[in-house]
C-alpha cells in the first residue's frame, strides 16, 4: 500500500527536576546544599532511510514521544538525559506544522532534523546557595519538550517524471530505460502508485526517472489517480510527455496534449513550465503518420524537443534517453525546499496569569504561575519569600488590583491560598 501523506502527534520529553538536597558526612558540620540538576528530556528527531518508499508506517503509529529526563540527586548529581526517539522517514518527505501548515524541513539530505527539542533540565538547590541564604530548601522543576503536531508529505525525487494519459506506455518505458519491474497491463490505471528506476546512460552517468499513475482530464481538481500523484513531479527536473499516436484508444494526440498540459497548469504554474521533452509513442502500429505529424507541428509550437519512439518494441529509445541526458546537464539540481519561518505568537498576558473571581476569593492559574509554584518548598520560608518575589515581578498583584481584590480577600495561587494584605 502506498501512502505519501500521514498526520502525527511528536512530543519531546520534559526535563528532570532539580533536588533539594545537603551534604551529610561525618565529621564535616554545615556541608551545604549539593542538590544536581535534572536531565535534559529527549527530542524527536528525523532520520532519512533509503529503504523506505512510502509513509505506511505512520497510518499504524500516530504518536511519538520522547523520553523524560531524569530527576538530579544529592552528591550534586545530574539525572541523566532522555533518549531521543528516531523517527526514518522516505527520502523527499516534507515536515510540516500541521498547524500553520509551515514548512520545518525537507528530509532531501542526510541529516537529521529536531522537529521538537527536549526540556532543559531543572536547576538543583546547589545553584540557590548565597552568603545570605546558605540553606535553599528549594530547586527548579524541568521544563516541558516541544511538542506539535505535523504533517508528512513525501515528494519523489526524480531527474525526470513520466507523464501522460493512462495506458500511452509510461511503464513500459521505465522497464525498457531501466531495471524497474511496475505492473504492465493493456488496461487502464495499471500503475496504482508512482515508480522509480535508475536509468544507467554511461560510465558515471545516470539519472532517476518516475513513473507516474495516469493523468485525465480534470486531474487537478480530483479526477482519476492523477492528482493523488501531481506531487511527485513537482521535483521532476524535466518532463517526458507520452502520447499515443497510433490512436488505439481512440483519442487525438494534440488533444491528450494540451489536456494533459492544461492539467498540470492548474494544479501548478510553475509545473507546468517546466522543461519538457514530448515522445510519441506506439509508433509502431500506427495506421499512417498524419497524427505524428500534427504532434511534431505542436511541440515545435511549444518550442519542446520532439522523439518517435516504440517503447514495446524499444525504437528509437536509445536516442531518447542520450536526450534526456543531455538536457539535464544543462539544467539546475532537483531543487531542495527551504524551510519556512513560524511566525512566532503574540505574548498574551491572559494565557500566563488567568483570574477567576468567586466570591471574596481569587483563584489564580496559567502557565507561568505553575511554572513558578512548581519550583517552591511551602514549607521553607526563604522559599515563601521567593515565591512572593516571583508574583510580584510576574505582575500578579497589579492584575489582582485590577480585578478589584480587597484587603484581607483570599487569593488561591495553584490550590495555595493566602490573604491578601496590600
């Protein structure tokens, strides 16, 4: 089954939690705090695999996450970091943000890519130690990973895409040029996915052709197989136009060319200007050669080279492959999409500090106030005090007056609650 588009969730691990720790030996008084920092939580990285041909694996798992780092311990001891988790993808696959539909990579090369970063690792209570406070019964919590949700898309990459109706020989080509076996039939839509084949031209010379499914009229707008497959040309250097003329289905061949033309102008502009080499084939049993005419008056209208080919009885290939040869030499490399900036969102201040008013008490929630109450010992009072400090440079008590908190008034900070004196 071939699959080329797949949505997934990928989330990285979250950072291992800063200890509270002090040194404990006999015989030394006052060690002081050795609490080590938490683990840096893995990311989710992607991996080009050669082997792979299609996104099926991702119709089967649609999640993946990374593993937590470990919390730190005493003896200044970090915890240890998160495992990445690999993800191999098809050469030519797109990594989208499924939300903003941006572009993060394209998987063309043989790096990997970080599509989410793992958290960093809390600070343990070591770091807090000052002249004046030289017991901090406090640490930093880990931050959370990344996480998202993407869109993988795979694009073929290919020197030179096969175009052109059902059944004008696309496959037959392939299997003549190169050592590709897709299914041969005399019937329709026999190719159900797009194939590949390494066309070997001389010593050190060679170039990857693809096949792809039939296009119809009104492929562009979801007619036929066709437009499943539109994308896998995208890449295509240079395409090699098929038409039948020997008319044994029954159509034009001017016409199957402008239809085809048109298509790929609709699903894409700069598709369709693409260089392209037009090959009449089936030459072999046509009646007469009046429609290999109009073809080749066409093609010079189009400013294209033009070939008179039988692929199943292999005439006037060779002479077609040394041309297709030759104009990719002239032409630029398969072409490598640059990844796209996300436009990073506005801060907004509702989603940090969240008040809710019930009664004469203010329960108070958001993101940066977890954050913050994650990273206090109620307990210890050097760490109540930082934990004030904390709200008041966060602007809470400002929003608190805005909201019309009273002296004396209960505020409920994460399920914390304390009276509010001015």
């Amino acid at each position: 089954m071939f699959v080329d588009v797949a949505r997934i969730f990928i989330k990285a691990g979250k950072g291992g939690d800063g200890a509270v720790s002090f040194h404990r030996e006999k015989y030394i008084a006052a060690g002081g705090p050795d609490g080590g920092d938490g683990g840096k939580g893995g990311s989710v990285v992607f991996q080009v695999d050669d082997n792979l041909s299609t996104l099926l694996d991702f119709r089967m798992k649609r999640k993946y996450v990374a593993q937590n780092g470990a919390n730190g311990t005493g003896k200044r001891s970090s915890g240890k970091d998160g495992e990445n988790i690999l993800i191999k993808v098809p050469r030519g696959t797109l990594i989208r943000d499924a939300e903003t539909g941006a572009l993060l990579q394209d998987m063309s090369g043989d790096e990997p890519f970080v599509a989410a970063k793992g958290g960093r690792g809390g600070w343990g209570n070591c770091h807090f130690a000052t002249p004046t406070r030289q017991a901090p019964r406090f640490a930093k919590p880990g931050l959370p990973g990344e996480e998202r949700m993407v869109t993988l898309e795979l694009k073929l990459i290919a020197d030179v895409g096969l175009i052109g109706f059902p059944n004008v020989g696309k496959s037959t080509l392939l299997s003549v040029i190169s050592k590709a076996r897709p299914k041969i039939a005399d019937y329709h839509f026999t190719t159900l996915t797009p194939n590949l084949g390494v066309v070997y031209v001389g010593e050190g010379e060679s170039f990857v052709a693809a096949d792809i499914p039939g296009i119809i009229e009104g492929a562009a707008e979801g007619a036929g197989l066709g437009h499943d497959f539109l994308r896998h040309i995208e890449r295509c250097r240079l395409l090699l136009h098929l038409v039948d003329v020997s008319g044994s289905e029954g159509r034009d061949p001017v016409e199957d060319l402008e239809t085809i033309n048109r298509e790929l102008k609709e699903y894409s502009p700069a598709l369709a200007s693409r260089p392209q080499i037009i090959a009449a084939n089936k030459t072999d049993i046509a009646p007469d050669g009046e429609n290999a005419r109009r073809l080749r008056e066409k093609a010079q209208e189009l400013g294209c080279a033009y070939f008179e080919i039988s692929a199943a009885a292999q005439m006037g290939v060779r002479e077609l492959v040394y041309a297709l040869w030759q104009e990719l030499e002239k032409l630029p490399p398969i072409e490598v999409y640059e990844a796209e900036v996300i436009p990073e969102k506005e801060a907004d201040p509702e989603e940090d500090i969240i008040i809710r008013r019930e009664n004469d008490t203010f329960y108070v929630t958001g993101r940066h106030i977890e954050r913050i109450f994650a990273s206090v010992n109620l307990s210890d009072y050097e760490s109540r005090m930082y934990f004030e400090r904390a709200l008041r440079k966060a602007g809470l008590f400002e929003k608190l007056e805005e909201k019309g908190v009273k002296e004396h008034d209960t505020v409920n900070v994460c399920g914390f609650e304390f009276e509010y004196i001015h």
